[in-house]
C-alpha cells in the first residue's frame, strides 16, 4: 500500500487479535518505522527483505502485549532504536534494554520521513499517535466507529475524551485514521468521515460521553 510517491505506508493484519501492523517510512530511501510489531516478528522481517525495505526504528503507539509482542525478537535480528512515549513504562513498559522515550509533539526521523508523535492518553497512561504525511496511526486510541477501551490500569475516559476531541479533531479533516486493530468494516477511513459515523465522535460534552458511552 501507498498512499503517495513520497510516504510509505503498509498495513500489516498479524497475530490472533486482529492487530495492524505497519511500516511506514520514505518512498525515497526505503527506511521503515516498523509501528506495533506485537505478533510474527519473522513474516515482519521477511516482508520488509522481499519488498527491499531497511527497518530502521521500531515505534510503539503504547505498551500493550499485543502491541510490543514482537519487539523482543525483531531486535534480535536488527539493533534499532525503540520509540515509547515517557508517559508509558510506569504503567507498561516492553522487554527491551535501550527505549528512546518521547514526550508530546515530538518529532521522529526515518530516513528522510519527520513523524509527529501526538501523546493520547486514555486507553493507556502514555498512549501515542503518529502523524506523517497526512497519515495517522492511532494505535488504541481511535479505531474504524470505535476507540479504545479505558477500562484497564492506566486508562481513563476523561483523558480519552481530551484526546479525541482536542488532538484528533483538531488535525485536518483529510487525515487518513489507520487504527491498531481491525475492527471496523475497513481498515482505515478519512478523520471527515469518522466525525460523521463514529459515535465516539459524535458527542456535544465531555459529559456526554463519559455518561452516554464510557459509563
Ligand atoms: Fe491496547
């Protein structure tokens, strides 16, 4: 999958709880972010081989099992820096010795590719999105007519409520959402279109959505 001449983007669906994976990094040098590699570290490593991509960093929306799963064994086989938010490893923090922790609005390079890192807190303490090219990966924050759960340690609706509404829908209404799990009817959708059939996004007040969806 490409989205455009410059960006690379790759989808991944892995592991038994239907998980995205993705590759995302510069048409120009082929270096990839390697985002949430929670299952099947080997077909990972050998997709990017067949497709000539160079895995240059592994980027880690939060702290999940089913997200840093496979962080273990990629580093094995390629010594990368792993990116996770600082607000992260109180609560969940991967089996990896060197994490390069960022803060909000932080900028990641891959290759010739900036990523914007967008802390949004909610599903986990240091959740995170990345924003490149017009691309969003939300991880567990917003999923295809869903977001994610704040129900676990960690998570709180409040701060889910904030990040949705005061970071997601303040980024342009073209932004292309790919989630971290596939569980909508496709596997990502413009931020203009989820504002009309997300029902997380459609609320008047926080309280609305605390009372009306989270309670
Ligand atoms: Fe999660």
């Amino acid at each position: 999958m490409k989205t455009n001449n410059s960006v690379i983007l790759e989808q991944l669906p892995l592991g038994p709880m239907n998980n995205f994976t993705y590759l995302i990094g510069d048409a120009a040098d082929r270096n990839v972010g390697v985002v949430d590699p929670g299952w099947d570290p080997e077909n990972i490593i050998n997709y990017c081989r067949a497709q000539n991509y160079v895995i240059a960093a592994i980027l880690l929306t939060h702290g999940h099992y089913d997200h840093v799963n496979g962080v273990p064994q990629l580093l094995k086989q390629c010594s990368v820096p792993v990116y996770l938010s600082k607000y992260e490893p109180e609560y969940y923090r991967p089996e990896c010795g060197d994490i390069r922790f960022v803060d909000d609005r932080e900028e990641i390079r891959i290759g010739g590719l900036k990523i914007l890192c967008l802390h949004t807190p909610g599903h986990s303490p240091g959740s995170q999105c990345f924003l490149a090219g017009g691309l969003l990966l939300s991880g567990d924050t917003l999923f295809i007519n869903g977001c994610g759960r704040c129900d676990l340690p960690g998570g709180d609706a409040r701060k889910m409520y904030a990040s949705l509404y005061e970071v997601i829908l303040k980024l342009p209404a073209t932004t292309l959402i790919y989630p971290g799990h596939d569980y909508g009817e496709a596997g990502s959708a413009t931020l203009e279109d989820q504002r009309k059939t997300n029902p997380y996004l459609q609320c008047r007040s926080r309280e609305e959505f605390l009372t009306g969806l989270m309670a």
